[in-house]
C-alpha cells in the first residue's frame, strides 16, 4: 500500500474502534433507561413518579420514530454532497481544461448565489414550510448535477448558481426542520439530547463521505469521467425526497409575527452579541473551510511535483482520509463535551477554531507533501468538532420561530468572505499561501471574540 492507502486504513481502523465504544456506551445508557422505567412502574408510594413513566414512555418512542425519519434522510443528503466534493474542481480544471480564473468565477457564482439567496431562503422556508425546502433542495441540486455533463460554459455557470442555492438550502432547512421537530416533540426527556444528535450528524456526515471518496474514485475509474459521481448524487437525492415527502410532518417559523421578525433581524445585526459573534464565527471559520476545499488539491499537488512525484494523486483516498479525520473530530466532540465533560461547548469551539487557525499557518512553512497532508487532517478533524459545536450553540441562541431565516442570514458574510477571496484567484504558490495566512489570523481573532461574548 502507499502512503495514502496506509493513512486511510489507520483512519478506517481508529474510528471503527471508536463507533463500537460508542456504540456500547449507548446500549448501557438505553438498558439504564429502560431500568429506571422499570423501577418507576414497580414503585407504587408516588402516583407523581407513575405518571413521570407513563409520559416517559411515548416520549423515547418518538425519539426512535424521529431518529429513523431524520438520519436516513441526512445520510442520503449528505452522500449526495460529498460524492461531488472531491472532483468538482479537478473536473473543471483537469478535465473540461478551463483555466485557473475560470474555474476560480465558477466558484465565485457558486458562493455568489449562496450570499444572495441567504436573504430570503430562510425567510421563505419559515413561511412555506421546512419540509417543502428540503423537497426544493433536493431538487435543485440534482438539476445542478446535470448541468456537468455539458461543456457549454453557461450551462456551467447556471449549474454553480443552482449549486450554490443549494447549499444554502442545505446548510439551513433541514437543521432547521431538525431543531424544531426535536422541541415540538419534546425530545430533551430522552436520553437522546440535542447535543449528541449534532455529534452523531456529523458522525454520520464522515462515514458517509469516507465511502462516498472511495465509491467516486472506483466510479471514475470504470467511467473514465470525473461526472460519474455528480450522476451518482442524483441516485441518492430521489430516495431522499420519497422519505420527506412520505415520513416527514411540516413545520413552520412562527407567522402573523411581524415584531418578532423585526427583534430578531436587531439581534442579527448587533443587539444581541452572541449571535453576532455566532456570525462572525461562521463567516471565518466556514470562510476559510470552503477556501481550503477550493485550494487543497493545487496545494497537495504542488507538494507532489515539490518531492519529484509524478504520479497523479489518489484524490477519491485522500478525500476519504480527510473524512477519516473529520469523523473522528466530530467523536472527539461527543466523548469531549457528552460523555467525559471536560470542557464547555463555548470552551471547545475556541480551542478548535485556535486548532485550525495554526494548521493552515504551519502548511505555509512546512512544504513536505506527507506534513501538508497531515496537517489538512488535522484541519478536518477542527471541522468535525466545529460543526456540531456551532449547531449547538445556534440551537441555544436562535428561536425556532426565526430559525430558517436567521441560519440563512448567518451564511451570507462568509459567503461575500469567500467570493472576494476566489475573484482575486491567480495561478500559483504565493497566492494560495497568502490566503492561507489571512484564514490563519482571522480564525485567531474570532476564538479571542469567543472567548469574551459567548456564553456558556
């Protein structure tokens, strides 16, 4: 085996390790459940304590019920995702031969159309119903898979637009339905808590798209064409839409409520300072992970030529690596702040954002092509603690009646972020360190600003 090979079994193997311990703790939390429920109904001195177990039990019922509606769903999604994420780049580039600056505008119009449809998406989806956003996402998406198999430019073009609508309908509705769904069936009496549902979304996120790099690469080998995977979205976004449409109940924002739409548009934009800084977070953090997922195949490969290695890279492998590392960083989130409580969730969104500030610095002074590569591990393992760490934090701050609308807000600073970055794009080393250097010394400032307006 080579070097990546080695790297994604030693993944494959630690986090197997890990799902099967957590997979036994969760049994004894459930048979320590059903327990207490058993001594409960044996317990006849407090009619209060019979009437505790007969609410408990249709509760965990429908904590069952909506795990195996939601996660089904949220798997397929993301497969359909993550399928496309390691070939869309090499596709414009290597295989349609666009050059550097056009491949750059194409992203450009993805984000661009991310930024602009975060005004009203979220808006929209609280009026018109979450579920119906989820059916329109999937959608989208598949229309803008489509658009790969054309070489005219404009067709390109209009597929990032749609590309990048639907990523904001992604990032936004369904953990918007999911938030809301979780309280109106008042799931936190469970022992299936909100925080361990984002640990396990992400979880499930990485394990989805470890096997979606490998399937992709065994599907542009038997192709021979780096659109197969974007085809092989599409298979996964239908069954995903037969589910919502057929097993998911609608939920809406609060309506009739135009002084709680206005207080909460204050909050977005100052009065309340944790959501501003939940803002300014998510626009350098998510800012600089979509600059890394745009700029790490030139820079990996630029450390390939670097070592004298003129094969061409396993890119299916490496992006399963780094699903490897960002499945144990959401695990990490889980045995960190669920299981062991060592830190707050205030204390370990800081603590990774300072981790990924100083792996994108250290590439820039460590040009190895195997140092680069685990240093981009390690900043996958910082996405996959910050991302349930952020979900939590938004599920404590923002209300379910604005949740959709403010979400999609949220994403249109780090979407204008990323646009500037990529429409100053030019072939070459310096600039993608430069950009490298800033996403570094932003990421510090956002974890001091955390550590001082965010409350636990």
């Amino acid at each position: 085996m080579d070097f990546y090979q080695i790297n994604l079994v030693a993944f494959v193997l630690l986090n197997g390790s890990m799902v099967y311990r957590q997979y036994r703790q969760d049994k004894r939390a459930e048979l320590s459940e059903k327990i207490q429920e058993l001594d409960a109904e044996n317990d006849t001195e407090s009619d209060q304590e019979h009437v505790a177990t007969v609410d408990r039990a249709p509760a965990t019922s429908s904590a069952k019920q909506f795990a195996n509606i939601f996660f089904p769903v949220y798997v397929l999604v993301w497969g359909a995702d993550w399928l496309q994420g390691p070939f869309i780049y090499t596709l414009y580039k290597d295989e349609k031969k666009l050059p550097e600056e056009i491949v750059a505008r194409l992203f450009t119009t993805g984000f661009l159309a991310g930024a602009v449809s975060a005004l009203f998406v979220g808006s929209l989806a609280d009026k018109l119903g979450r579920k119906n956003a989820c059916l329109a996402y999937c959608a989208i998406t598949s229309l803008s898979c489509l658009s790969v198999l054309s070489n005219n430019i404009s067709v390109l073009f209009a597929g990032r637009a749609l590309g990048g609508l639907g990523t904001t309908l992604m990032y936004t509705v369904f953990e918007a339905w999911m938030v809301t769904e979780y309280n109106q069936r008042e799931l936190e009496r469970t022992s299936l808590k909100l925080s361990t549902i984002f640990g396990r979304m992400i979880t499930l996120s990485s394990v989805v798209a470890v096997l979606a790099g490998l399937v992709g690469q065994v599907l542009v080998s038997w192709t021979g064409t780096k659109c197969a995977p974007f085809v092989a979205s599409i298979g996964c976004l239908a069954p995903a839409s037969l589910i919502i449409s057929r097993k998911w109940s609608e939920n809406f924002g609060d309506s009739g409520a135009p002084k709680e739409k206005k207080d909460s548009l204050k909050l977005l934009l100052g009065v309340d300072k944790q959501i501003l800084t939940l803002g300014l977070t998510s626009c350098c953090f998510e800012g600089s992970m979509y600059l890394f997922i745009f700029f790490w195949s030139p820079a990996l490969k630029s450390s390939h030529l670097l070592a004298h290695h003129h094969s061409a890279l396993p890119f299916g492998i490496i992006f399963a690596s780094f699903m490897g590392a960002m499945m144990l960083g959401s695990m990490l989130f889980t045995k960190i702040l669920t299981d062991k409580r060592w830190m707050t969730c205030r204390e370990l969104l800081q603590a990774v954002v300072t981790l990924a500030s100083g792996s994108l610095l250290f590439t820039i002074f460590f040009r190895s092509e195997y140092v680069t590569f685990w240093l981009f591990c390690l900043f996958e393992a910082c996405v996959g603690m910050y991302f349930p760490s952020m979900g939590y934090q938004k599920g404590k701050v923002v209300a379910d009646g604005e949740r959709a609308h403010i979400y999609g807000l949220l994403r249109i600073p780090f979407n204008i972020f990323v646009v500037v970055a990529l429409s100053l794009t030019k072939e070459g080393d310096a600039y993608r360190e430069v950009i490298f250097m800033i996403c570094s010394g932003l990421l510090l400032i956002v974890s001091a600003v955390v550590g001082v307006f965010l409350h636990d």
